[in-house]
C-alpha cells in the first residue's frame, strides 16, 4: 500500500469518527482534493451496477443512477474493461459510445467523467466516478491522486464486506441509496411472464424504463405490484 492511500485511509478513519460514514466521508474528501464537481462511489458485479453507496451531490447521485437505469456509461466500461474509463468531454466524444447517458450527463450539467474500476483480480467490487461540469483532462498529478483514491476505495469496499460477510449478499448489508431488492424481484417476475433469462429481464425492465422514462425502480414496483405484466408486451 502507498504512503498516500495509507494517508486517505488514516484521514477516512478519523473522519469517520465524527458521525461521517466511511463510504461519505471518502467521496467528499476525494472531491476536496480534486479538481472535480462531484463524486459517486458505486458497487458493480459482473451484471452490472448494483447500487450507489454514496455520492457527493444530487447530480453525482442522478449520474450514478442513470448509469443503473441504463447499464451503460463509463462505470459500467471501467468495471467490464478493469481500466480507466476518461471521458474529458463527454460532449464531443461521450455520444457516439453511450448517446442515451450522455445525453443524460448533458441535461445534469456535467461535461466530463473519469471512471475508476475497484477490483481484485478477477473479482469486481464498485467504480468510483468523477464528475466535473467543465471539459477538460485530468493534470498528471491528479490523475495519480484519483488513483491512489480508487486503491483506497477497494480497500474500503473490502473493508466493509468483510465486516458484513456472513449476511448472504456479496457485500452483506453495506446500505445503497436505492433498495435493489425490488429490481432483482421483478426481475424474476419478467424472466417468468416473458420466458426469458434473468440477464434478459433485466434489459426487459431497463428498455421499458427509458421507453417510458421513469425510473428503473418505478417500474419493477409496478411489475411486483402487477400494474405492469410482460406476459403479453409484443416488445418482449
């Protein structure tokens, strides 16, 4: 471990112990140190996203959970690829690869996002997302500060598993801001109604989300709650 990741996670821990959650406390003090508008810290699996465990301001929120409604972005890049997904101006080169969250990026605000992938391994753990409203690249010596940050950030993330392991989920009761709990149920319920696989359900539920242009979680409630069936959706 680096002498600077070492710092980071010294600096976590005593912030912490003012009521700040570590996963919070990570994030603002990533967005401190950077030249950055925002910060999102998301946990990934080989699906895809999983959830967002924290996040700086609304817009970082919003990107985050554009990215989980879409399975598109830079996150989900960066988690597949294992590299650095760095998107200095989403705005010129952001919508050829992902037009639907670009255009989403746009709308929020923001102009440029650099994608951190947190592994081990083989094994995906989360992203950790810059965010900034001007294009533009990150100097070299930020660039190597954002690393030392997502090294810190897996540390965390491993951290927090451990602390939870016995729970049964993958990163036990690490909380997100937005229960997937319900995503996953439908899921299941669209696999059935739809004959299709749960990674196609999946896809299922996210097209008639941006068809509709409500929130992925918006519509598996429906689906859970019967209001929308896919037993007889002609797209399906």
């Amino acid at each position: 471990m680096s002498t600077r990741v070492a710092e980071i996670l010294s600096a976590i821990l005593a912030d912490s112990r003012s009521g700040i959650g570590l996963p919070a406390s990570l994030v603002g003090m990533c967005a401190r140190a950077l030249p950055v508008s925002g910060v999102g810290l998301a946990l990934m699996t080989d699906d895809g996203p999983a959830g967002t465990v924290a996040a700086t301001d609304g817009s970082a929120l919003e990107l985050e959970e554009l990215q989980f409604s879409l399975g598109e972005g830079p996150c989900v890049d960066a988690s597949q690829s294992g590299r650095p997904v760095l998107q200095p101006d989403l705005g010129r080169t952001g919508r050829e690869r992902w037009p639907v969250f670009a255009a989403g990026a746009e709308a929020a605000g923001l102009a440029a996002v650099f994608a951190f992938p947190l592994r081990v391994g083989a094994i995906r753990l989360g992203v950790l997302d810059l965010y900034r409203t001007t294009a533009g690249p990150l100097p070299d010596d930020d660039l190597a500060d954002a690393l030392c940050f997502a090294d810190a950030a897996t540390a965390l993330l491993l951290h927090l598993q451990a602390r939870d392991a016995g729970v049964g989920f993958p990163f036990g009761s690490l909380p997100v801001f937005d229960d997937r709990a319900e995503v996953h149920q439908a899921t299941g319920v669209v696999s059935v109604q739809a004959a299709v696989s749960l990674q196609d359900a999946l896809l299922l539920l996210r097209a008639r989300a941006y068809a509709d242009q409500r929130p992925i979680g918006t519509i598996a409630h429906d689906v859970v709650s019967g209001v929308v069936d896919f037993s007889d959706d002609p797209d399906s």
